[in-house]
C-alpha cells in the first residue's frame, strides 16, 4: 500500500528532528569535553544524555545565530564590494582593503582565530568536494552542500573553540563571582565555580591551579558572590 503523503510529511520531520538531535548530541560533546578538558576532567563519567543535548543546544544557538546574520548579510556586501571594484581608480583598492583590514582587526581583537580556521578548513573541504572525481555531481550542484559542510566542520570547531574560550576565562581569573563551600571538614573560600557535573559540584583553586570536586550529598552550604572592584586609597 503506497504512502499517504501525511505519512511522508511526517517520516521526513521525524527524520530531521533525529538529525537534529544527533548533531546536537555531537556537539554537546565536543563543548564539554573542550570546557571541562582544560580542568582535567572527563565529563562522560558524570554527564547524562540529556545534559549532553542540552549543552549542545547552548553551544551552537550562538553560532546559528551567526551563520545566519551572516547569510543574510553576505550578499549585500559581496554586492557593494563588487560595485566598488567595478568602478575602478583607488576606491577599488581602497575599499576591499579597509573592509577585509577591519575584519583581521575584529578577529585580532576578539582572539577569535579558530573560528577563522574553521571558515578556511570549510571552504578547503568545499573545494576538495567539487574537485573530488568520487563525489557524484548531484551532490556536488547542491546548494545544501555548503550548509552541511558549515555545520559539520565550522560548528564543531566553533563549539570546542567556545568551551576552551570559557575554561581559559576561569583559570585566568577573569570569572565574575567567587564561591564559598562548607563541608563537614571545614570551609573553604574565594573558589570558582566551574559547574556541576551529575551529583557532583567542581570548584576551581585559583591560588593552587587544581579543580576540586565535591559530592552534593558532602555540602553544607555553597554561596556565591560576585566580585567587587578594589577600592582604591583615598589620597591624603
């Protein structure tokens, strides 16, 4: 008996929510295993499933919203520096110039060389593709063939650049609260919560470099504060 085409609808949504989930599930695994791999931690003997998928979604929403601003934006800028360079005299110089200048300088300032990586290894293996004799041609002509390429290499480098990117904040000190935990031993304090793993609380020494986990079922209490600026002498 042939399908019905509400059956067909309904197979290649439940298709894509799969691959959806499994990409957010593969994601979520190279965020975390960047964060909490900094730490020397493995965060597979703690984290459940569900933690992964949700780590995943926090990890790429970030750098869809990214990707899609600049599609969106793409188009009009290859349109303006084209119309510039037709034109001619030192404005077709200028121009690609100054724009591909500050684009260097944005990512010098925010340290955001992976992701420019990322963008290069996406168009070398695009490249490698439409070169590959292998590669049948109805793959090689699809428009979705970039976009899957984006989201396998691009995104997964972004998402472990990001989990690294937050774990050398922590251990640089640049977090914005500090942490006070009480156990049965006794209290400690000025920690950094790195977070929490299944039952089990991480907290970062600052002054000895180590990561130190703390069963949920051992804490008192644990207070966090957010850290004031240091207040400077008043001049006599």
């Amino acid at each position: 008996m042939e399908r019905t085409e509400k059956e067909l609808t309904l197979a290649s949504v439940a298709g894509w929510v799969s691959l959806l989930a499994t990409f957010g599930l593969i994601q979520g695994a190279l965020y975390l295993q960047a964060y909490w791999g900094r730490f020397g931690l493995d965060p597979f003997q703690f984290v459940a499933v569900a933690e992964l998928a949700l780590a995943g979604l926090a990890a790429i929403g970030f750098v869809l919203f990214l990707m899609a601003v600049a599609m969106l934006l793409g188009s009009w800028i290859e349109t303006r520096l084209t119309d510039e360079t037709s034109k001619g005299g030192v404005r077709a110089w200028a121009v690609p110039i100054v724009f591909f200048g500050t684009l260097a300088a944005i990512i010098w300032w925010a340290e955001a060389w992976p992701a420019l990586i990322g963008m290069v290894l996406t168009i070398f293996c695009a490249v490698i593709v439409g070169l590959s004799p292998v590669v049948p041609r109805a793959v090689k002509d699809s428009p979705w063939m970039i976009h899957i390429l984006a989201m396998v290499v691009y995104v997964s480098i972004v998402s472990n650049w990001f989990g690294c990117k937050r774990a050398d904040a922590i251990i640089a000190g640049h977090g914005a609260h500090t942490a006070s935990l009480r156990t049965e031993a006794g209290a400690r304090r000025n920690l950094v919560l790195i977070g929490r793993l299944g039952d089990t609380y991480a907290l970062w020494d600052p002054v000895g470099k180590s990561a130190t986990l703390f069963p949920a079922s051992d804490i008192r209490a644990l207070e966090l504060a957010r850290k004031t600026a240091p207040v400077m002498p008043a001049k006599e």
